[in-house]
C-alpha cells in the first residue's frame, strides 16, 4: 500500500510538472482546502485532505504542499494531490512525507492547481487548433 501511495504521489508531481509548463495560470486562490486528518501511518507523516474547487471549471490537477512541525519546527514537508475536480466539486487526497519523523502537527497549503484544457460541452480543446479541412 505504502509503495502505491508513493508511486500516485510521484505520478501527479510529474503530471504537475509537465502540464505547468504549458499552462502559465495558476488558479490555488480558487480551492479551498479541509484538513480532515494528520497522522503518522508506520512511521510516515501523512494528512488526509479534502480540497473543493470553487471555480466554474475543472481542475485537471491540485497539489496540496504540506510542511510536518515538531515543537513549532519544520522537520519534513510531504505532497499529496488529486486530478478532475469538477467545478463546484470537491476531491480528496492524502499528502505524505517520503521520511520518517515524529512529528507533533502540520500545516498545507494548495501549492498549485491546474485548469483542465476541456471544452464546457466535454470535447477536448487542441492547444493548436486545426486548420479547417477542405472536402
């Protein structure tokens, strides 16, 4: 379980990475996020989050960024994220450190979230559109 939490972790950073590059928008002020529950599983720091978009567009990717105190100190930083969050929906997420710490707190933000390139109606939108085809 650890391993598969671990990989979908890796697995929306680098969809984070690739798709921030071609969309230069940030809409973090528009999610709003609910910690729902900071625990350690086996060692390991780990928060259960709730986000809800509060935009009228989908978010293709949220990350949420959070940081794991002991004494007031920031001993180890944990990501989670979630992908399609409906417009007016809400997704969850678990973020979790890849150290293990004891740790007496924690504190997350929304680092980034990403709109999807989805037309309203469903369709794909094309970052180029096509030329109109001749018959």
């Amino acid at each position: 379980m650890r391993i598969l939490t671990y990989i979908i972790s890796l697995t929306s950073i680098v969809c984070y990475i690739s798709t921030k590059a071609i969309s230069s928008d940030d809409f973090s002020s528009l999610i709003e996020l609910s910690i729902e529950r900071v625990y350690n599983d086996s060692g390991t720091p780990t928060v259960l989050a709730t986000v809800t978009n509060n935009a009228k567009f989908k978010m293709s990717l949220v990350i949420v960024e959070c940081a794991f105190l002991l004494e007031g100190k920031t001993i180890t930083r944990g990501l989670g994220g979630t992908q399609n969050v409906m417009a007016n929906g809400w997704g969850t997420l678990k973020a979790v450190s890849t150290d293990q710490f004891s740790f007496d707190s924690a504190k997350c933000r929304v680092s980034s979230a990403i709109r999807s390139l989805n037309a309203p109606n469903g369709q794909k939108m094309e970052l180029h559109p096509r030329a109109p085809q001749k018959d």
